[in-house]
C-alpha cells in the first residue's frame, strides 16, 4: 500500500469518525472537542442551509437573496449567496431534512479531490501533509459542510485529467457552476506556450465569458450578499482593511492594499530568478498554477473564509518536488496560516472581547497579513523558477 493510500485513509476515516460522532452524540460538543478550536455551529453542515431551505424562504414571503430565515427547527439561516446552479436543488424540492445527505456527499467529494492530489515520495512528504489535512482550515469547511468542497473535487479533476481535454472542459464548467472564482485556473493551460494550448483555453473560456457578460448583475448581487469573512477567520484586503480600520484610517488603508497589488504585479513581471531544471509532470504543473491562480485571485476579491486556503494543497507537490530554500519557507507559511487562528488569533479573541492589550491583538493581525503576502511573493518567485510565462516568450520572440 503506498504512502499516499495510507494517508488518505488516515484522513478519510479520521473525519469520517468526527462526522459520525457529530451526527449521533451532539454535533457541536464532538468538533468543539477535536482540538482543532474554532467555533462550531449547534447544528450540522449550517453553510449548505441557505439552499436547503430555499423553498422555505420563498413559502415565508422572504427574499432569498437578502433576508435571514428562521425554519421550523429554530436554525437560522442566512441569505442565499451561491450560483444559480444551485437553485437546481430547490426546483426537486429539497428541503432541510436533505440537509445531512448533502453534507456528507460533500465530504466523500471533497476527499477524492484530496486523493487526487496527493503526492507522497517519501516521509518527509507525509509529515508535511499531516498538519495541513488535520488543520482548523479544513476541519472548518468539512464541519460547515461549505460547497468549496465540491469546488475542489472539480479543480482536482481539471487538474489530474490534464491529457484529457474533454473530461477537463466538463470539470472547469462545473467548478465554475459551483462557485464562480476557479475561473481563473483557465489559464493553467497556457503553460505550455504553443498555439494549440492558447486555442483551447480561449475554446474552453468563451462560454464562460459569454456567461459572466449575461449574468453580471447576479454577480454583483452575489458579491454583496456574502459576509465580509472575521479576521480571526478569513483573509483577503477587504477583510483585513476593515478590521483595521479601527485602529488606522479607512483611506490609508485601501490605498496601502491597493499599492501592494500592484506591487506584486510590478513584481510577477520583473522578478526573473535562475530556472529549475527539476523534472514535473503536467500534473505537478497544472496543480500548482490552478492553486497560486485561486489564492491570488481570493485574496484580491476581497474578503475569502479560511476554509478557502485548501486550494493552497494543491501547490504542495511542488513546493516539495522544488525543495529550495524559497519552497521549504512556503510550505512553513502555509502551515502558520492553515493553523494561524489555533496559535494565536483564537486566543486573543478572548483579550479583544475584554478591551485590553488591544495593540498586541493588532499586532497579530498584521503578522498575519504579512504571512499571507510574504506567501503570495514566495509563490510567484517558485512559479518564475518553473515558468516563463506566455507574454515574457512573445515580447522575446519580437525582441529577437
């Protein structure tokens, strides 16, 4: 049995306990005792509730989109902030009850998703999986029973059928029905700079494209019914700019995230390390664009839960396969960040609540902002090392 078997049951059986546990004693008492210290709900898989109860919200004379809804049950569930492809559901009238079929389908999912990504050559590779999997981020998003589960499953496939156009088209399709930011893995494809590639990731895009231009308010209207995520568990500018915001001026503030963005785009054109000779496979390759796309890309929304760091696993093989001094510091951040609110933010929630040593609960999160944009620079400079991207190959071709 190889190693990357062996983990997958450690970690699917594992959870699975967890579940059923959850499931039979008392949901909240189980995850509020697996050490992982976040604050579980009283109720299972409370994130896929907004689509159970869809019919409900409208049976109540309720917007879906914008107002909280008490069921029957006494569980209050918050507005309906997913894709329309998930209205599909209610119109087979789903409803509550369905509620655990829906959170377990989700997990068994999302753990094929993982299998597909592991790679294990050696202990050292096994030991660096271990904290990242039994994490507080993914704990979270199983406990939540958050779609982002079905997100990944689909990311996973484009990644691992690489050779297989027609199975990786369906898998983006679906990713991006299911939640619209793993739009950008598109471009995971161009890596190979050839004309073949480029056609067919516009082919595969235009529908996409079409369909972000027809439903463009729906988007927007997405985007304001979703919470700006706590800064004890989420990240993103906005995130981080309006908890601040307390403490510096608003202005200042936005104008700092919005240099530093562009800072890493002067930085990603600029920045130009000696390349690696190591050998990947396309799958290694597509894996860890298709990661560093979709962090990048949550964190310049704005506002992403922690949950969404389990598309970082999907840089992992190759940070482990580059093994340099650049890659091992990537992976250590990974790890503060998969378990940042376990070591020091969940604790200093305490301290903030009872208004003291309120500058040390500031200066934990700005390590954490700094964490998180140290691991967006270290990542492009790993993905320069691999790369030379598309447009760096045709400005050298003109130039010549």
């Amino acid at each position: 049995m190889s190693a990357s078997i062996k983990l997958f049951l450690v970690f699917f059986i594992g959870y699975s306990l967890i579940l059923v546990l959850g499931l039979i004693v008392d949901w909240h008492y189980v995850w509020s005792h697996t050490g992982f210290n976040f604050t579980s709900m009283t109720y299972p898989f409370g994130d896929i509730r907004n689509v159970t109860n869809y019919n409900s919200f409208i049976e109540s004379g309720l917007d879906p989109r914008s107002d909280l809804f008490v069921n029957n049950e006494g569980q209050t569930i918050p507005p309906f902030n997913y894709p329309s492809f998930w209205l599909t559901f209610p119109i087979l009238n789903i409803d509550n009850k369905d509620t655990i079929y829906f959170g377990v389908s989700f997990f068994i999912l999302f753990a094929i998703g993982t299998y597909l990504t592991l790679k294990i050559r050696n202990r050292i590779d096994f030991l660096v999986y271990l904290p990242l999997l039994f994490s507080p981020v993914v704990a979270l998003l199983i406990e939540r029973g958050n779609n982002d589960q079905v997100a990944f499953f689909f990311v996973s496939l484009f990644c691992y059928f690489n050779k297989n156009r027609i199975i990786q088209m369906i898998a983006y399709y679906f990713a991006f029905a299911v939640k619209f930011f793993p739009v950008v893995i598109i471009a995971s494809l161009t890596e190979k700079v050839n004309l073949k590639s480029i056609k067919i990731g516009l082919l595969i895009f235009l529908p996409v494209s079409l369909y972000i231009l027809t439903t463009y308010p729906e988007i927007i209207d997405l985007g304001k019914a979703t919470p700006v995520s706590s800064s004890y568990y989420g990240y993103g500018w906005k995130t981080y700019s309006l908890t601040l915001s307390n403490h510096f001026n608003q202005n200042l503030l936005n104008l700092f995230s919005f240099i530093s963005i562009a800072f890493l785009f002067l930085y990603f054109i600029r920045i130009n390390p000696k390349k690696t000779y190591t050998n990947f496979s396309n799958h290694e390759l597509i894996m860890f664009t298709s990661g560093l796309l979709i962090y990048i890309a949550t964190y310049i929304i704005g506002t992403s839960y922690d949950y969404r760091l389990v598309f970082l696993l999907l840089t992992i093989p190759t940070l482990l396969k580059l093994n340099n001094k650049v890659s091992i510091l990537s992976i250590i951040i990974i790890v503060f960040l998969f378990w940042s609110h376990q070591f020091v933010l969940a604790s200093l929630n305490q301290i903030i609540h009872h208004n003291s040593f309120k500058y040390l609960a500031v200066a934990t999160l700005i390590t954490k902002v700094i964490a998180h944009y140290a691991l967006i620079l270290l990542l492009i400079y790993n993905y320069r090392t691999i790369f030379e991207p598309v447009f760096f190959k045709w400005k050298l071709n003109n130039m010549a």
